[in-house]
C-alpha cells in the first residue's frame, strides 16, 4: 500500500462524536459515513498535520450511509484512486485506514471475508480487519492503495466483524455533485435516488411521502453547548473546529492544548496539559504550584505533567456569574499558552506531549 495516501485521511469531529474521512482532491470533497456527521451542516476536519479546518456538508445519502463535505481550507494531499467495485475477492488483502476512537491515525491490516455481505437489506464488503468507532466513514483500501469501500462501524454488534459501503455506491453518489454547481446541502431521495435540495414532503420525482424522513433537519446545540462556544467565539476560536465529540471541545491556543468538557455530570472543567515535571529543583517547583499565584486557575499533577485548570459547578453557569464564568474559560486559554511557555524557562520542563 501506497503510504502517501495517508495524508488524504482526515479526523471529521461534530458536537456529536467523531469519526474519519478521506479527501477526493480531483473533486474537491471529503468523503466520510451519514451517521458520522448526523444532522450537523458544518464539522470539524483535523488533517495529519494536525490542522483544523471547517467543512460544509453538501451531500448525504442516508440509505447508503454516504456523506460528502466540501472543505473551507486548503488540504495537501495526492489524488486517490478509486478501484472497480468487481475487482474486490474474498481473502483478498485490505488495510483500514482511520482514527479509531478517536485516537492518532491507524492502520490495521486484514482480508475480505465477503465481497457482498447481505446486511438490513443492502450489500456490504465484509472484513476481519479491526474496525471500530472512530473509523466510520475512512476508506478500506486494497494492496495497491486503491479504496474499495467506506469503512462503517455502525454495527457494533458483530464481534471481530468489520463492514464498508462498497465504492460502486460512493461512484453514484458522485455523480450528485454535476447537479449541485452551488455546493448547496442536498440528500438522495431514499425511494428514487433524486438529489433533492430543499425540505418536501414529497418526492417531486416519484411521489415518495418523506414527511417522517429527517434528512433535512439541522442539529440543534444545548445549553451548554451554547454556553461553551460563546465563551470560545470570545477568545477568537471557531468553535467549530475545536469540537471534538458531545459536550467536549479539544483545541490549541499557541502552542497549548485546551480541553473543555463535562466532569461526573457535575463539574465543567478547561484544563491545559502544560509540561512534565522537572528534574531537578523540584522543591522550588513545588512551592511555586502550590502557591495559588495564577487563581482562580489552579494546578495539578497527573503522573509526570503539569496541568493548569478552572472548574465550576455545572449549576453556576445558569446562575448570574454566567459571563463572569465565560470570561475564565475564555482566559484559560491565553493563560495556558503564557504558563507552558514560562514553566520551560524558569524550572526546565520539558514540553507535553500534547503541545504544538
């Protein structure tokens, strides 16, 4: 397998979950599962440089479980190649590429074990190759690189079983884009496969009733979400792009990682992971984070790295500190990138893991 194709998977992050995808550069598109993107109209793409940008989705076929994404941002990447679905045998060698929950890029190597599994009425590729959550919507690809098909994780309940929408569906779903000049949302109409670029409540093509069918309805944020995303747009973050699954948002302010997530339903934590512990004079060290000079924020220690924090009760935030509140999330941010900065040069710590 040609690994330069690697650069062309991309991590795709809703305020739902996360999941992969892979960047078609002659169209100009991601192509990643239905049920990885859900009812949201703009996601998060993290490139292998580990780069953030937004992406509209333009195209989803529910049925087939296909989405296509159109990028805001440029993303460096060689062309794929697309493989003739008929190609694909059984104990042919495959590769899974993707971000398995939602960890650093993986590939995990194995066979098919059926070229046309019946599954809920629709044929998939089968394989043994590892497939988890966090890998729905990357390419299977075969030993030349080719993709075969669009790994899907969304039947959790075969055991050592891995599935993916074949690529003969995926090169009709294509085919919508010559129909969408404008790069507007659309969907398949799940009777006739007319491209459909407005809510109805019927298929103008076949008369199909898609009154119950949700395919038009956009993903409506909570109250914390809200919450938190103000508190963002106010330090100049796209709020978009650091999501990174339901009620967790993930992002680096300089050379800083961010966290903002919800603690044992009760506690709303930003923390940064901001250096290893030194190794040497570590009793100034410790004098120095024990000292409470950065309060309200506070630090911690988590086996060999630093951490700097703010936590409040999830009660607070409706209460009126509500912006007071905001403003100290938004001000972790700008502190984290100051403190993993100064906690190199004044004690020699050696920068995290996480940092930029």
């Amino acid at each position: 397998m040609n690994q330069d194709i690697s650069k062309a998977i991309v991590r795709v992050a809703t305020a739902a979950g996360t999941g992969s995808g892979f960047y078609l550069k002659e169209k100009d598109v991601v192509v990643t599962n239905h049920h990885v993107v859900g009812t949201s109209r703009e996601v998060s793409l993290e490139t292998q440089s580990k780069d953030r940008i937004t992406a509209r989705v333009i195209f989803v076929n529910p049925v087939d479980d296909i989405a296509l994404l159109q990028p805001n941002g440029k993303i460096d990447a060689p062309e794929l190649q697309l493989a003739m679905d008929d190609n694909v045998q059984n104990s042919q060698k495959v590769s899974v590429l993707g971000f398995p929950f939602g960890m650093p890029f993986t590939v995990t190597e194995g066979i098919v074990s059926s070229p046309n599994q019946l599954m809920n009425g629709r044929k998939y590729i089968q394989t043994d190759a590892a497939v988890n959550p966090g890998n729905s919507g990357g390419p299977l690809v075969n030993e030349e690189g080719q993709i075969i098909g669009i790994t899907t994780a969304k039947f959790q309940s075969a055991d050592n079983v891995g599935f993916a929408v074949p690529v003969r569906d995926l090169l009709d779903d294509l085919q919508s884009l010559d129909e969408n000049t404008e790069r507007k949302f659309s969907a398949k109409c799940p009777s006739c496969d007319a491209v459909l670029f407005e809510k109805v409540d019927y298929c103008p093509n076949c008369g199909d009733d898609l009154q119950n069918e949700k395919i038009f309805e956009e993903e409506k944020m909570n109250p914390l979400a809200e919450f938190v995303e103000e508190a963002l747009k106010e330090q100049g973050i796209d709020p978009i792009t650091a999501r990174n699954g339901f009620n967790f948002w993930e992002f680096h302010q300089g050379s800083a990682l961010i966290r903002v997530f919800v603690y044992q339903n009760n506690y709303l934590y930003a923390t940064s992971p901001l250096a290893k512990l030194p190794k040497q004079n570590l009793e100034e060290f410790y004098r120095y984070i024990l000292s409470d000079s950065e309060y309200p924020y506070r630090y911690g220690i988590d086996k060999n790295l630093v951490y700097v924090s703010f936590r409040t009760d999830m009660e607070d935030i409706r209460g009126p500190r509500k912006q007071d509140i905001q403003k100290l999330i938004a001000g972790l941010a700008a502190k984290a990138d100051e403190l993993d900065g100064m906690l190199q040069e004044k004690f020699g710590c050696e920068p995290s893991e996480f940092a930029k």
